[in-house]
C-alpha cells in the first residue's frame, strides 16, 4: 500500500476495514460539494458507496486522520478492464500527494487483478485534473473533458429542425440492442472510444447501456426525456438523446449521437432539442453533459445550445504499451 509523507496522517487503509461511520463525514462534504459545484445530487451514489461500505464488499482503500476517513477510492475490475469509481479528498486535506497516494494504491491493486490489461478513470473532484503527475505516468493517457450546463428557461424559443430523413418518437428499453449498434458505429474511430473502450463493440455498448439505465451514477435515467431516430428508408435507429435526472430540478443528457450517415443532417440538434424541451417540462431549471474537449464539433452545437462549461476534467486512461 502507498504510504504518505504527510506527518499527520496514517496509513492508507483497505476500505474492507474502514466502518461506515469512519466514512459518514467525508461522505457528507461530497455530496456538497457535488451540489453547490455541479447542480448534482450525488447522495444516491454515497448511498451505495455507505451500503457497500457496510457489507465490507468495496474494492477500495481510504486515508485515515484519527477516527475518521479523510479521502477513499474505490474500483471495479470486469471483463479485462478496472474502473476507478471514485475518489474524493476532503478539502481540507486536498493534495496531489494525497490522492496519488489513493490513485497508487487502487491501481497497484487493479494490476495483480488477474486479466486486468486497462484502466480508466473519470473523476470529477480532483486537484488540477489536467496538469498533475499521476503513478505509473508511463502508460498513462489523459483527455481533457468538459462538463457544460445551460439553463432551460428559453429552450422554448429554439426553432425546430425540419427532419426529411428520419422520424423522432420516444426511446424505449425495448430498443437497448439497436442503440448498442448505433453506438458502436457512431464511435468508431472517435476520441470517445479511446476514452471508454465500451464503445468499440455491441456488448460493450450494451453494459454501458445498462449502466446509465438501471444505476445512479450518471443520475436516475428519465425516459419521458430519451428519445430515438428512425431512418425513414430503412427503418434503422439513426440517433438517439437518452436523458437523467441528476437532482429534482436538474437534468442530464447521458447519451447524444447518430449515425454517420445522419451526421451533418441537424438530426443530433433536434434530437437534443426535444430532450430540453421533455426536461423543461418537468420544471428542470437546468441541464448539463460532459464533453471531450477534442471534440470541437460537439462543443460548439453545445455552445450553440446555450451551454457554458462549468468545470474542466479529463478522462484518465492507463494501458501499458
């Protein structure tokens, strides 16, 4: 395990030790900050990390200061691949050595992972995201990402895009295995898919799927606000926009792409427009996505759309060459 130069702190210690009232406090100011930095109500994301916490059943580790967790990280190992769920450092005690000390640690357990050959990581409340040393620098990959907000109060005045291509209705769950497609084709070759190689095929596509639908972590999935494309000629999905609710009066756009035939065509616009719109209705304030920075096509419909960046973050990637 890592271990910290800092006097006044102890070891790091597996989470699997570590009580859910050593993690309450830390908790707590997440779910602040979340609120008063990103319009976010994380508590449904801590609420699983507590319960985890208590079943001893997180891969993770924690630094303690005393009695009480100062900063946790935790992971998940399938398929091949780790994922750094999250990792947080109370403000306080907020320090690139800190949280390498925790991103060590996670990442040195990942490795001995029999099978593990990547890691990736997106994690929102880190000190200087875009300009840190980081362990094992040498297969390390950054991509720097945008998380925009826009309010929704004039979403009513964007004019309609006219669609002779394709028709917009409702997306369903009943539509998961053509949206896993699309997606795999909308991805291919993209900056995205090197981000989350869940992309790059079907079955990853449709664990990603899964994951927005049926767990918290991008918000609570809200289908009167997920929409689908269909190719009038072939009767194909050609796009999809999948939205959450990420507090009562925030929405979230999890998911916006189509397909490259359809790409150029206004369809992405439309198929967000009618998103705020559904989002608007259900007296959402405000919405927000995140964005590869590189992805200036994108970023600039957003800008368009009335998004504004709210923070910037990157998208971590570590894979030994």
């Amino acid at each position: 395990m890592a271990a910290l130069s800092d006097p006044h702190a102890d070891s790091i210690v597996e989470l699997r030790r570590v009580s859910e009232e050593h993690m309450l406090p830390l908790l707590e100011e997440e779910v602040a900050s979340w609120s008063a930095e990103l319009d976010w109500d994380f508590r449904p994301s801590a609420d699983l990390v507590r319960r985890f916490v208590r079943m001893q059943a997180l891969g993770g580790f924690a630094v303690m200061r005393g009695a009480r967790a100062a900063g946790y990280a935790y992971y998940v190992c399938e398929e091949g691949k780790g994922l750094i769920g999250d990792l947080y450092v109370r403000k306080a005690h907020r320090r690139v050595e800190t949280e390498n000390a925790l991103l060590e640690s996670v990442l040195d357990a990942m490795w001995q992972t029999p099978g593990v050959r990547r890691v990736e990581a997106q994690i929102m409340m880190l000190a200087s995201p875009l300009d840190r040393a980081v362990p094992h620098e040498s297969w390390f990959q950054p991509y720097p990402r945008l998380f925009l907000e826009a309010p929704l109060a004039s979403v009513a005045t964007f004019p309609a895009r006219k669609l002779t291509r394709a028709a917009i209705s409702p997306w369903s769950e009943a539509r998961q295995e053509e949206t896993a497609r699309l997606i795999t084709a909308a991805y291919q070759g993209h900056v995205d898919s090197q981000i989350n190689d869940q992309y790059r095929s079907a079955s990853g596509a449709r664990r990603f799927l899964m994951n927005i639908v049926q767990y918290p972590g991008c918000g609570a999935f809200f289908g009167p606000a997920s929409y689908a494309a269909t190719d009038l000629q072939s009767g194909y999905l050609c796009g999809v926009s999948l939205a959450s609710l990420v507090a009562a009066d925030v929405g979230h756009i999890t998911q916006v792409c189509v397909a490259p035939s359809h790409k150029g065509t206004g369809l992405g616009y439309e198929l967000m427009r009618r998103s705020l719109l559904a989002l608007a209705a259900h007296q959402c304030r405000m919405v927000s996505l995140t964005v590869t920075a590189a992805n200036e096509t994108a970023v600039r419909l957003y800008e368009r759309m009335g998004f504004v960046n709210r923070r910037k973050f990157a998208a971590y990637v570590w894979e030994p060459r």
